[in-house]
C-alpha cells in the first residue's frame, strides 16, 4: 500500500497553479521530484504533507484523504519547510517541548529524541535542523521536504531512517541526491 | 489541553512586544482617563482589535507552517488562536482598570467586568478578519467595533448589564465558530 498517492493532482488560485502530478510513494521509499519553480515545489509539498487541498486530481495519504481527513494525514506525514527558522540554540528544548504539545507526544521522549537527532545532524545549521527534528518527532511514516538543502542531504536522508521520503526540487541535481534514479521518471502526468 | 497551551504560550512568546507595549499603553490612559467606562471600553477593544490582527496569517511564518502542518482540528486551533488576542486584551483591561483603581476610580471593578465583556466579543469578531482580504477584512473590523460599540450601549447608556453579558456571549459564540469554520476551509497558499 501507497503511503502517498498523487493522481492527476493539481492545484489552481489566480496565479498560483502547480501539477498535475501523479506519483507513489510507498513506505521506506525516497522520490524527488523536479519541478520548474520554487512556487510549484512548496505547493506540490504541501498538498504531499495534507496541508493545502488539490483543486483538482487526488492525493491520497495512506488511504486518507486530506479534504476531509486531514488531521489523520498529518499524523502520518511530516513536513519539513524550505523556510530556515530562526530558533535559537537556548530556544531548542522550549521549540521541542512546543512541537510535542501539538503533536501530542510525551514530552521527555520528544526530548531524548531530538537530542540523538541534534547529535546526529552536528554538522547542520541549525536553522534547517530544527525544523527537521520538530518534524521527526511527531514519529511520521512519510517525511515531506519542501526544497531541502542539496548540501544536507546526507544527513538528511539518514535521519529519516527507514521512512518514506518525498521531496520537491527546483533542480535535477538536489533531486538525484534525494530520490532514487527511478523516482524521477514517474512524476508528472 | 496541551495543544492549546502550547499555541497561546508561543504566540504570546512571538508577540510579547506587543503585548507588553499594550499594557504600558493601558497603564497610561488608564491613569489620565480612570473615571467612566468609555476609555475602558473604546481603547481596550482597540487592543482587541490589533491583537485579533497580529494572528494573520503571514506574522508568525513558522508558526503558522507547525500548527498547519500539526494533527490538530480546525476548532481545536481556532480555539487556541482565539484565547491569544482575548488574553493579551483582557490583561490589557485589567491593567487598565488597575490604574484606574489606583487614581480612586473606585467603580473600577465594574467597569472592568462592562469592559472585558465588551472586548472579548469585539477581538473574536475581529479575528475572522485575518483570514479575509480587502473590503471583507474591512467589514469584520467594523463588525467588531459594531460589537463594542452595543455592548456599550447596553452596559452604560441603558444600564443593563445582564442584557450586555448576554449580548456578549451570543456574539462571541457565534464568532468563534465563524472563524473555526473560516480556518477549516482555510488553505495556506
């Protein structure tokens, strides 16, 4: 079973518009997909993640379907902005604790966990960190990267561990390093 | 209960320098206009007015992105996203009738209970204008002042203040659930 399934999914506001993408992504999975702007990139994540609602097409987050189901698929989608935050390092564990709270998680173990995350992404700036720590600790099966940094991708990927992957791109080479070769072939209807 | 917590505490966080320079606001007009209930009334659901405004969409960017990207119900963050400008602008009320006090307007405590009524239903009615653009925001912003200006009328030029507290709470209620619903259907993009 597809953890995230696009069909024809497009969205459409004035002069917004982005897709129609089709694509699967199943658990354990990693696909990047290239897109032409940064604006279709964040728009095409956050339908991805439940946050913005196709105009058109399906998106479908592990069976659910964020029209009307969203809070169910944000429970199963993490979304990492493109956005740094500017959080600073006294402010961890206070943003932490914060994220816990909406994401309903205890919040000792949301400490304790972004701490061996923290330690893990040593070398990131902690303005793109953070937001991925925050996301990681809602335990999401499918983490959504909206533009993620080329430079982390390492890190990045290996954080994620064994969940599925889904990221958006506004070139050919961050998006290699972040989906498999295959990935790319299946993007756009 | 968590959520909710956490949303107020971090808004509150982002926002303190409004907060606090509202407070020192009320603390001076409190003590150069202690007697009657006009003042109260008019300046604190101003307060309301600029605190319901200080939640649009856009201030707060990663806010926004965590609790839109966070499981939570359209109602359980409209609730949370409401209690932030009604505490900022009751506090701002009590500050205010606190200074009153202190320069012997002894009905004080009265006028505080007209007033915080007043400014609760004037800052919810306000806060379905963050989510709208153009004359719309506009009308809600008039709405709100509408709101003030009978709850007024009811408490102080007809003395009625059983009819104010009910007027109020028919207001408020209905408000808060407009802008639950608003922020539902609400897309981010």
């Amino acid at each position: 079973m597809a953890l995230l399934r696009m069909r024809n999914a497009a969205f459409s506001l004035g002069t917004c518009s982005a897709g129609p993408v089709t694509l699967d992504v199943r658990p354990g999975e990693r696909t990047a997909l290239p897109v032409g702007s940064p604006q279709e990139a964040a728009v095409i994540a956050l339908m991805a993640a439940g946050i913005a609602k196709a105009s058109s097409g399906c998106v479908l987050i592990g069976d659910y379907d964020p029209r009307v189901q969203s809070v169910n698929c944000k429970r199963i989608a993490g979304f990492v902005p493109h956005e740094p935050v500017s959080v600073q390092e006294r402010d961890f564990a206070g943003y932490i604790a914060y994220r816990a709270a909406l994401w309903k998680v205890n919040t000792r173990n949301a400490l304790a966990y972004a701490a061996v995350l923290r330690e893990r992404l040593a070398d990131m700036h902690e303005a793109f960190a953070y937001p991925l720590i925050g996301a990681l600790i809602g335990m999401p099966k499918l983490v959504v990267l909206d533009r993620p940094e080329l430079a982390y991708a390492p890190q990045i990927l290996a954080v994620t561990e064994t969940r599925a992957v889904f990221s958006t791109h506004t070139n050919a080479a961050a998006a290699h390093a972040f989906g498999r070769p295959h990935a790319l072939a299946m993007t756009r209807a | 209960m968590r959520a909710l917590t956490a949303v107020v505490a971090a808004r509150l966080y982002v926002q303190r320098r409004i907060v606090l320079y509202s407070f020192v606001a009320a603390l001076i007009v409190g003590s150069l206009q202690p007697q009657g209930a006009v003042g109260p009334i008019l300046f604190c659901s101003l307060l309301g007015i600029i605190a319901a405004l200080a939640q649009s969409p856009g201030r707060s960017p990663h806010l926004d992105r965590c609790e839109q990207s966070a499981p939570l119900y359209g109602r359980e963050l409209a609730r949370a996203k409401a209690l932030v400008p009604c505490v900022a602008a009751g506090l701002g009320a009590l500050v205010y009738a606190g200074a009153a006090l202190a320069r012997g307007a002894f009905d004080a405590p009265l006028t505080f209970a007209i007033t915080l009524a007043a400014v609760v239903a004037c800052t919810l009615v306000a806060l379905s204008a963050t989510l709208r653009q153009g004359s719309s925001r506009g009308l809600y912003v008039l709405l709100a002042c509408a709101a003030s200006a009978i709850a007024y009328a009811l408490g102080v030029v007809l003395h009625v203040f059983a009819a104010e507290l009910a007027f109020c709470v028919f207001v408020s209620f209905f408000a808060l659930r407009q802008y639950g619903e608003a922020l539902a259907r609400y897309d981010p993009i």
